[in-house]
C-alpha cells in the first residue's frame, strides 16, 4: 500500500496537469475558430479576384489570344528540379498532425523518386518539426520559415510567395508541390498534396473553395459562394494591357493559394491540439478518479488500523473490562 | 455607385459612393456613375472616395486592381 502523502503527492500532480490540458485545449479551440474567420476574411477578395482573371481571360481569348501563351507562371515546361514544400508545426502536442503530412509526404518521395534524382528535390519547410525531419532524412533544405503556426501573417505569406515564385522564374525548381493538413472540419483534416507551381485556374478555384469547412459552423457560405461566382462578363477596357494584367493578377492569385493554404494549416493544427488536449484532460481526470478512490481506502485502512491498534491497547492495559 | 473595396485582411468598403479616385499604371484615374466597364492596374497610393454624404475617405493602396462593371459597380481589390 503506498503511502498517503506519496498518494497525496501524485493527485496533485495529476491535477495541475489536468488544468494545464484543459487550459491548452481552450486555447486552441479560440485559436482554431480565429485561424477559420481570418481565412473565410479572405473569401470576397478571393472571388472577386478569380472573376477579374476570367474576365482578362475571355478578353484576351476574344481580342488576342496569342497573348495567352508564354506566360511563365502559366506554362509547363520539363520537370527537371523540384520544389517541395513541407507545412507542419513549430511546437509538438498535436497528436498525428505532423506525422500524418510527413507520412504523405514519405509515401511520395518513395513513389515517385529514387536515389538517383534525390538531388533534384529541394524542401521549403515551415515550421521546425518538418525542418528536423528533412535534416535528418538528409534532404536539400533551400529555406525554412518558422513561428508560422499560431496565425500566419500576411507579410510572411508575401515572403514565403516571392521565394517559390522567384525559384520558380529562375529555374531553381520547374514545379512546386505542398504538402500540408486539409482542414475539412474540427474533427477531421487530411494530409494532402497540392500542386502550387505551373498555376492551373481549375486548381487556383478549388483551393480557394476549400476555405469553406464541409460541415460545421461556417459551411452554409457555400452555397452562397458557389452562387456569386458566375457574373455577366462585359466588354472591359483593360489597362495598361489584357496581358500586362494577367501577368499582374497571377502573383496575387497565388499569394491568395499560399495564404489559404497557410491558414488552413494553422486551423488544422489548433484543432488536432484541441482534440489531443482533449483526450489528455479526459485520461487525467480518470487517473484522478482512481487516484482519489485509492487515497480514499488507504486512509480509510490506517484510521481503521489506528482503531484496533486503540483498541487492543485499552484492551491489554485493563483485561476485565471495568 | 455602388463601390466595394476588398482586401486579404476583409472588406474595407461597401456601399455607395459618388466618386473614386486612385492611381493607375497608367495615371490617376477618377470613376463616376456610369463609367464604362474598366479592368485597370492599380499603382502603390492613395485611393479617395467620396461616400454617399459627401464625405472623403481615404485607403493606402500597395497594389491591386480597379474593375468597374456595367451599372455603376466598382470593385477595388487593394493589398
């Protein structure tokens, strides 16, 4: 039987740890919820940007169509070198979320690559935990950002933007690829693949939907999304150019991918911490329980043992009982 | 007008305006009613609006774009 103050010592323990869990899991759940309102923050601008590009796009392919070529952001060229881009936390305690988009990130650089090639792959990382797992796996690391995780700012994402799309221009890398965590809702994310680089609009449009949850408190603007979208296209002026425009919106559309990307990450994260918090203050508070009901019998035991002990004594000090 | 102003970090404007002006790639431009349909370039400035009471307002403009649709609906997209 242990000793009470040992018991006393452990429940305690046990019970700053409990406060400590539960402290964590609500802010996580504040930040998940902020993470989720920055992102949907950015929808109208979204959208309306997606309109603007296929309005410059009709407009060139009515008055010049020659000028939809050659556009480098747009144009595939021989996959020679690429760029990956890896999106986990700084800081662990979230349960499968970084191991989930290094295991996808695994099964594909065992799929498609080969040691021969190795050298061709160069990572982009945010966050410490995928920077850790490049180094040691022996990989090219070109850049990695840390402190993303609580909220990625928009100027970090500007940065983050320039270095890929620079790579991208100068031929350091001919495509792009992001591996980070699909929010789909609180209790659900997925580690996926996105192809960043050649832009493709039917993949810029997708990534920018995805911003709203599938289910939950915010999937209602869906809807009102997928019925926005389709405007009138007129007969525009465009200045200075059609193509000098396109090639202006692009950077900003991608910027817009990478952002939605970044935030979806963080809200991804916030809740894989909040669920892992969660069954944390559930095995602590059941640790508790049988803490509390041990410590309880111990104590019950010794006040009893003290009782006989009393007794006997009063019995062998006066045997007749009088 | 109706005029709509919309950045990463939300919208900054919605609503009526009588007038808008910003700077262009191609030079300062300043958008009425009935403006005909317009996709422009915007250049880093200072975009005013004059609101439905007369009143001026002003928002700092990196880069973006200016698209003016048919029925006097202005859209600005500004970082």
């Amino acid at each position: 039987m242990a000793s009470l103050t040992h018991l006393k010592k452990r429940l305690s323990g046990i019970k700053s740890i409990n406060q400590i869990t539960a402290a964590m899991e609500l802010v996580a759940a504040t930040k998940m919820r902020k993470a989720q309102e920055v992102a949907l923050g950015t929808r109208s601008y979204a959208w309306s940007a997606l309109e603007l590009l296929s309005h410059i796009i009709k407009s060139l392919e009515e008055h010049a169509p020659e000028g939809l070529s050659n556009i480098p952001l747009l144009m595939k060229r021989e996959i020679k070198k690429t760029a990956i881009v890896v999106v986990t936390s700084d800081k662990g305690l979230v349960g499968s979320f970084n191991s989930s988009v290094l295991r996808r990130l695994e099964k594909f650089l065992k799929e498609e690559t080969n040691p021969s090639n190795w050298g061709n792959v160069t990572f982009i990382t945010i966050g410490q935990k995928g920077a850790d797992y490049v180094r040691k796996r022996g990989g090219t690391l070109y850049r990695t950002f840390t402190n993303y995780s609580d909220l990625a700012r928009l100027d970090e994402i500007s940065e983050l933007t320039s270095v890929i799309v620079n790579g991208y221009l100068d031929g350091t890398w001919d495509e792009v690829l992001v591996f980070s965590a699909n929010f789909i809702s609180a209790l659900r994310q997925e580690a996926i693949m996105r192809e960043l680089l050649p832009m493709d609009f039917k993949r810029v449009k997708n990534s920018i939907r995805e911003v709203v949850p599938e289910t939950g408190r915010y999937s209602d603007l869906k809807r009102e999304m997928l019925e926005s979208s389709e405007g009138r296209p007129f007969d525009y002026v465009i200045e200075p150019s059609p193509r000098i425009a396109l090639e202006k919106l692009l950077p900003h559309l991608l910027r817009i991918q990478v952002y939605t990307i970044m935030l979806e990450a963080n809200a991804s994260e916030h809740s894989a911490r909040r669920v892992a918090m969660k069954n944390a203050s559930d095995n602590a508070g059941e640790l508790i329980n049988n803490l509390t009901l041990l410590y309880n019998r111990s104590r019950q035991e010794l006040i009893t043992k003290e009782l006989t002990e009393i007794t006997s004594t009063v019995a062998a000090i006066n045997p007749t009982g009088n | 007008m109706r005029l709509r102003i919309h950045s990463l970090q939300g919208t900054l404007y919605d609503g009526k305006a009588k007038r808008l002006t910003l700077p262009t790639e191609v030079g300062e431009i300043t958008v009425l009613d009935e403006h005909e349909p317009l996709i422009s370039v915007t250049k880093q400035g200072l975009a005013i609006v004059e609101d439905g009471e007369g009143k001026e307002q002003f928002f700092r403009i990196n880069s973006g774009f200016l698209e003016v649709k048919s029925g006097s609906e202005v859209l600005v997209l500004a970082d």
